[in-house]
C-alpha cells in the first residue's frame, strides 16, 4: 500500500480515507468468527452505527504517518487537538517537533471559526458537528485509521494546546477507556468537565500538563484545581512548569515524546 506523510479528508463517505480501509470479507470468516463479527457491527460499540451521520458532518481531518513507516510496527496514535487560530494542518509541524518517527497522527479541525484572528479554534462547551459528537468521530475514524494501519489500540494518547488542550481533558474525562493517557499543554480549564460527579475511571491514568508562569492568575488558579481533582481521581498528573506557554511546532514539543515514551516503558515494566 502506497504511503502517505500526512492525508487531508474532507467527508468520511468517500476520498482518501475509503480507500486506504480494507473491506471485510464476512464470508470468509469463520463460522464462529462470523457470529462475533456481526454481533459486533450490530452493537453500540461499532462505528457503523452513526457512519452516515459523521460522513454528513464533513468535518476536516488530517492524518500524519511517518516518512519510513514501518507494517510490522504497532505505532502509538497521537489524537491532536490544535492550539487557536489554526487548523488541522498543525499536525504535520507538531508531528515533526515531537518525533518524525515514532508516532501516527490524526487531527480535527477546531469546531468555532476564529473571525479575529484567521483559523479555527475549540469551543469546548459544545464539541459536535451538526448532529455529530466529537467522541463519535474520533471512534469512527480511529477504528478505520487501524483498519488501515498497524495502530497499538493500548497506546492511542489524546494531546491538545490552549482550547485543544481543554477538549483533550474533555474526551479523557467522557472516554478514559479508549486512551492512554492526555497531554495537555497550557489548558485554559474552563470546561467545567473536571466536575466531581464525572470524573470516573481515571485511576493510573497518566497526565502530563503544562503550566506557564506568565498565564493569567484565573487561568493558574483552574490549573491548580483540576490537577488536584485529576489527582484525586486517581489520575498520575506530571506537571511542567515553564516560563511561557509551550509552543507545539517549536523543540519544546519533545517533551511529548519523552513523556509518552515514559509512559509506554513504565507500561512495559509492569
């Protein structure tokens, strides 16, 4: 199969994504294989069940894979969730400052346009599309991207800067199952989604957040208190301090790297 470094579709229901998942030949499956399979497709947990409704929402998406990709590699999968007043097309520069190599990406396009300052952003208090939840879409094209690639389905990390920052927090919170661990970079922790009665299943799960020094006092006072709700949710928050906010294109984004890899190795030892 021919590679790609970075794929941009624009509707779920045709382009470049449908043609890099393979079909599934039910008939060839196994007879109890077959059962499991169907069980499956029917069930809530399968993306055929709201595929038209996302393929309707057309909502952007880019898909980062590595120049030398490797098919007997299970790569991690970085869920991007870019900074304000840009789009979906951050992921290649964030990519490439976080590692070239080592990780298969996917990101969205931020669901409020910026009318200010050019670009998108996210709108945390309301993550649809049209009809479209961001969980739906992120389950739908995750199960395809592994379908198409070897993705590790234990070692997909949610990431995001700024807002981006605040709806990867948003989606742990809604979905600890599904990921790894989030990396959140100078959250704005104005979502509201950290409240007790919904933070649930985070126990053990890693959280790297960065905080900058010169962020507003409201801004550092929300910080402080979601790391100290996260913490006692059973969450492992590391926190970063810094000077300024992080830059997610510049060399200050290899503390992703080194910290999912920690992660990825703590994981290994146990």
């Amino acid at each position: 199969m021919e590679m790609f470094n970075r794929v941009r579709s624009m509707s779920f229901s045709s382009g470049e994504m449908d043609s890099l998942v393979p079909k599934i030949a039910v008939e060839m499956l196994p007879v109890e294989l077959r059962e499991l399979y169907e069980n499956w497709r029917t069930s809530d947990a399968s993306p055929d069940q709201y595929s038209g409704s996302v393929a309707e929402s057309d909502w952007p998406v880019s898909i980062y894979v590595p120049e030398r990709y490797e098919e007997s590699y299970a790569y991690p999968l970085i869920l991007w969730f870019h900074s304000d007043s840009n789009d979906e097309d951050q992921l290649e520069q964030v990519m490439n400052a976080v590692s070239s190599q080592n990780y298969m990406g996917l990101a969205l396009r931020g669901n409020h346009e910026d009318m200010v300052s050019g670009g998108f952003r996210w709108n945390p208090s309301s993550v649809q599309f049209g009809s479209v939840p961001l969980t739906d879409l992120l389950h739908l094209t995750t199960c395809r991207l592994r379908r198409a690639f070897h993705i590790h389905s234990e070692r997909i990390f949610l990431a995001g800067s700024g807002h981006g920052a605040d709806i990867a927090m948003q989606v742990l919170v809604q979905k600890p199952d599904w990921f790894a661990g989030a990396v959140l970079l100078d959250p704005f922790c104005d979502s509201g989604c950290l409240k007790s009665d919904r933070v649930t299943g985070l126990r053990n799960k890693p959280v790297l957040m960065s905080v900058a020094r010169s962020c507003q006092r409201e801004t550092l006072a929300r910080c402080v208190e979601s790391v100290r709700t996260l913490r006692s949710a059973g969450a492992s928050v590391d926190v970063e301090l810094t000077a300024l906010p992080v830059d997610p294109v510049s060399n200050e984004a290899r503390m992703i790297d080194h910290w999912v890899m920690g992660c990825i190795n703590r994981e290994a030892l146990v």
